[in-house]
C-alpha cells in the first residue's frame, strides 16, 4: 500500500495540515461508510510491495528496535512502569475524544476521570492511583471511531516504520498524532518530553513481548503472512467484529513495535 502526503513535508503549517486532514476524512468517510462486515476475508492486493516493506521494517527492528529494547529493559521495573504511566495518560485525552466521537459518554466520562486523577494524585500519570479507585479507563483510537462510524477497514498493507495497518486504522493514526489535544496543548520543550516518554513506554513493550514478535518475525516460515493474519485476526476481535472468546489470541503487534513515537 502506497500512501503519499505531501502535507508532510510542510512541517511548520500544522493547522493548515489539521483542516485538510479533517477535509480528506470527510470524502473518506463518505466513499466509504456503510460497506463494513463482520467477517471480512484479508484484502492485500499490493502483497509484493508489502513484502518488501515488511522486510525492511523486520531490518529496522533487528538492527534496531530489538536491541535498544533489550537494552532499556535493564531499567529497574519501577522505572519503566512509571515511563508506561505517564505514556498511558498522555493517551487519555485523545481517548476522551474518541470516545465521545463514537457515542460512548460513560467512556469518556471513565477516560476523564482517570486523566484528572492520575495528572494530580499520580504526579503526572507517573503512578496510577486511578486504577485503585476502579477508574481502568477505556483505550481506544480514531481507527475504532471511523469503525463505529461504518467505514470499511480496506486494504492491507505495511507501512514503513509503522508496521502492519489496514486503510482504516492509518487514516485513524494520522488523525490521532494530528489531532490529539496534547500535542496541540503543549509547547515544544514538554511536546519533545512527551515524545521521549512514549519512545521509552514501547521500547518497554518490545521488550515485554519480545518472546511472541520474535517467533513471528524470525522462527515463522512466512513472517509476512503470520503478521498480517495475526494483526488482522486481532484487531477485528478488538472492534468485536469476530465471534466469540474463543478467537481470543495474543497479538505479536499488540506492542506496535514500530509505531511513530510522536506525542499523540
């Protein structure tokens, strides 16, 4: 799957970049809605690109991701699990907003409880006070909230650095990095912060998935068709779009290994 923007390389017209965004999404919506089902066979016609970009992201994390996980966790555990804290509550704002988009108030209500609790008591989401008082939260993503609105997942493919995502879900991630309002609300210096944060939190979760990623990346006889009906298989179980507890499994990109670290 090909994907090119170039809003991207306008880097200093962020609000410029936001309204076309929102203006995309819109026509996508619309072509879209209404041809989501809830059993759909993997649609991967550009399989040979996807192949190869596959590749190149299994180099990315073995030259790189791998190691630097293995490396981060040497941390002592009350470190990395503060890092994941202050990840997670960085996230709750866009999961207020999401929630609320796909019509769920008593989630949003949760999300913003969760969010003032852990920001005050929990010293900036460094420990997790509101999981005590029974607020867990709901997560969530703008790839869910275009899945309540009725649009199709489309087509499968990898993206590089990203990894596995469907149409859907990488329309969803853009809008989440662009939209998010902590990244709209923070100045540079905390921006940059927030990104480091995030960048540790899924170095943490390479790393405490690495068993599972690894068997799939380099022990399974096709690592690109083992990734993308595990992914597939997962996410629909997420959005509830497969049958019971049975299909339950283990996701090896529950970790998003290589998901853009930039502050949602």
């Amino acid at each position: 799957m090909s994907v090119k923007n170039p809003l991207l390389t306008l880097g200093g017209c962020r609000i410029a970049t936001r309204c076309v965004l929102l203006s995309l999404l819109g026509a996508f919506v619309s072509a879209c809605a209404g041809t989501a089902g809830p059993s759909q066979a993997i649609n991967d016609p550009d399989e040979a690109h996807n192949r190869q970009i596959h590749e190149f992201n299994k180099g990315v994390d073995r030259a790189i991701l791998r190691p630097a996980s293995r490396a981060y966790s040497v941390l002592p555990d009350p470190v990395e699990r503060g890092v994941s804290n202050v990840a997670g509550n960085l996230d709750l704002p866009g999961d207020v907003v999401n929630s609320l988009l796909q019509g769920r108030p008593v989630a949003a209500l949760e999300n913003t409880a969760r969010f003032a609790v852990n920001t005050t008591i929990g010293i900036g989401g460094l420990f997790d006070p509101a999981r005590a008082m029974g607020l867990d939260g709901r997560q969530t993503d703008f790839g869910e909230t275009l899945h309540v609105w009725g649009v199709s997942e489309g087509v499968y493919g990898e993206v590089p650095f990203l990894g596995p995502k469907t149409e859907r879900d990488l329309v969803g991630t853009v809008v989440d990095v662009a939209m998010n309002p902590v990244r709209m609300i923070l100045p540079t210096p905390e921006r940059t912060y927030a990104t480091a944060i995030k960048a540790g939190s899924k170095l943490g979760d390479r790393a405490r998935y690495s068993d599972t990623i690894d068997s799939v990346l380099y022990e399974s006889a096709d690592s690109y068709a083992q990734t993308r009906l595990t992914h597939l298989q997962n996410r629909r179980f997420a959005l509830g779009q497969n049958g019971g507890a049975d299909d339950a499994f283990i996701d090896p990109y529950a970790a998003d290994p290589y998901e853009d670290f930039d502050a949602r």
